[in-house]
C-alpha cells in the first residue's frame, strides 16, 4: 500500500523525467536516468539500461561521457497485453548481463503499487546497434508473481557465482528479497529451484549481489522512491559466506530480521540513492546508482564513484568525481 501513496505526483514526475533522458547526457552525474542496470561492455563500450518506454539505453567509452542509445522493445512483445491489457510499453529497473556469447536482458512489467508482476527476458548477440548481429529477442517470461503470491516479481538483479552459477535476486516490499537460481543455458528459471529469502524490512526492493575475497554482499534499498526531492532512498548492505545467505550486518544482525548496515544515504544533493550496480573500470571498482539531483528539482541522475572496502572487508564510497 506505500507505494501507492502520492502515485499520480510520481507519474507526472516519470514522464518528465523519462522524456527528458532520450537527450544524451554529456558528463557523469548529469546523467538522467531511473533504476540503472549494472553497466556492461560491449566492445569498447559500457551500456547501461533503464526504466522507460522500450526500455532506455545509453553507452559510454569513459563512464562519463554518454550518449542515447536505441530502445530495446519499438513494440511491445506480444505476451505483455495478454497478462497487462491496454500496457503502454513502460518497463522497469532491468539489469543486463554478458554469459556464454550473448548478453541477458531482464525486466520488470508491472503495476504501481501491485505484486501482479513479471521479470521477463530479452537476448542480444551484440549491444552494438551497428553490428549486424543486433537484434533483441524476446524470451518471454521468467518469473510471474501474483496477488496470491506474498512476494513482488520486480526489480531483477544478476549474479553468475564463483561456482559459475547463474542467480536472479528481485523483490519488492511484501515478504522482501528473494534469490531463485536460473538455467545459464535458456536464462530461465532452474528446473525445481526453490525460491530463497534474504532479506526484509518494512519497505524494501532493488536487490544487487556481488563477490568479494570470499563474501557475497547484498545491497538493498529501504524508503520510498520516485518521489523527486522527497525520495527516502537509502542503500543498506549484508554479506554471507553463501549465494543463499543468511545474510548479516556490519552488527551481526540477519537481514531477514530487519538488519542491514548503511551504505549510503541523502547528502547534499544527492537526494534517495537507489539500485545499485558495481563495474570495473581502469584499474578499479565503480559503484554505480541513481540519485534525484535536488539542483534540477529532482531529476533521476546516473552516479558513478569509486568503491573501496575497509580493512573488515565492508565497502564504502570513495571520492565523487564529476561533481
């Protein structure tokens, strides 16, 4: 029921914000973008995908210097109105990831403040519009919530283990974050496999796992987004010795009981940080998000800064550049 409050304000918000960002940006931070995948190279390239009609995409050299990039869907796939009559084609949060020759493209279709709900999957050979080769394909749909369901199918989030297993993390209020692994070889859901919790708090969503010297971290969003400079985003983060947790806090506190140690939250104006991604980068770490820039009356905008981990091995944000 929260994310149903003030939805009307935040969909005249998103429009603008959505039409806005088909301008190519010319600098990191000034960026218009709403929920970012994690960046990924194609070539000589970074791509990184976001919320909107089609699906957005911008690709950069640099993580700096950005441009617009095609839609991934001009027209809608055909299952969409079978499940969404009269859907307009406005997709969510996707993430994007490059196994065994192809990059996997994962989305949300879904309704405000509903857990009637898809991630679905596109495949690319290429993210280079130019090559030949490029052409999305719709593989339909991955994993459907229901009303009847006390999880919410959105916001998918990407991680190929050190084990070489491929895991979809997602989740969205209701009963939280849920981890469920995926056959690398269709993208689709394991054969049999369960669906895992991770984490949960009264208000919740936007999972993002990663690796690091022998820990899995979890990053999550608490508060409320799309609500400009109003937003309460902020990003917590737990870690587990295993994909499937139980993941714990900085305190030892098991994120399934409510814990999660901070990461980052509103500075400045820097207003809800919110989905996070990781990529690597000249030689380091980047940890990228978005945020409502309170200097433009809150519009959603790409930051990129350093990442660094403390001598416990908990991550931090290092120095901004750009801003």
């Amino acid at each position: 029921m929260g994310r149903q409050i003030g939805f009307l304000f935040c969909l005249g918000l998103l429009c603008g914000w959505f039409a806005a960002s088909a301008v190519a940006a010319p600098a990191r931070d000034s960026l218009r973008v709403h929920d970012p995948s994690t960046p990924v190279r194609c070539g000589e390239e970074f791509w990184v995908f976001s919320t909107g009609t089609g699906l957005l995409s911008r690709h950069s050299r640099d993580l700096t210097n950005w441009q617009s990039g095609p839609v991934v869907f001009p027209v809608v796939p055909g299952w969409v109105p079978e499940i969404y009559p009269q859907h307009n084609g406005h997709f969510w949060a996707p993430d994007v990831l490059q196994l065994d020759g192809r990059y996997l493209l994962y989305y949300s279709v879904s309704r405000w403040g509903q857990n009637n709900s898809v991630i679905a999957l596109a495949t690319n050979a290429t993210l280079d519009p130019m090559n030949p080769s490029f052409r999305w394909r719709d593989q339909g749909v991955v994993i459907q919530s229901k009303t009847t369901n006390n999880y919410n199918a959105i916001d998918p989030a990407l991680l190929l283990d050190q084990e070489g297993r491929l895991w979809l993390s997602f989740g969205s209020f209701w009963s939280g974050i849920k981890l469920v692994e995926l056959d690398r070889r269709t993208g689709h859901r394991l054969k049999g496999a369960p669906l895992h919790s991770l984490a949960v708090s009264d208000a919740i969503e936007a999972p993002f796992l990663c690796f690091h010297e022998g820990y899995y971290y979890l990053f999550v969003n608490w508060g409320q987004c799309c609500r400009g400079v109003n937003s309460t985003y902020n990003i917590r983060v737990g870690r587990s010795r295993a994909v499937t947790g139980p993941y714990h806090d900085k305190s030892g506190r098991e994120l399934l009981q409510g814990g999660g140690t901070l990461f980052t939250e509103t500075v400045g104006d820097r207003i809800g940080p919110g989905h996070a991604g990781l990529v690597r980068h000249a030689g380091r770490e980047w940890f990228t998000f978005h945020y409502y820039d309170a200097t433009r009356r809150g519009l959603p905008v790409l930051g990129v800064v350093p990442l660094e981990w403390d001598a416990e091995g908990w991550p931090r944000l290092g120095s901004s550049r750009g801003k």
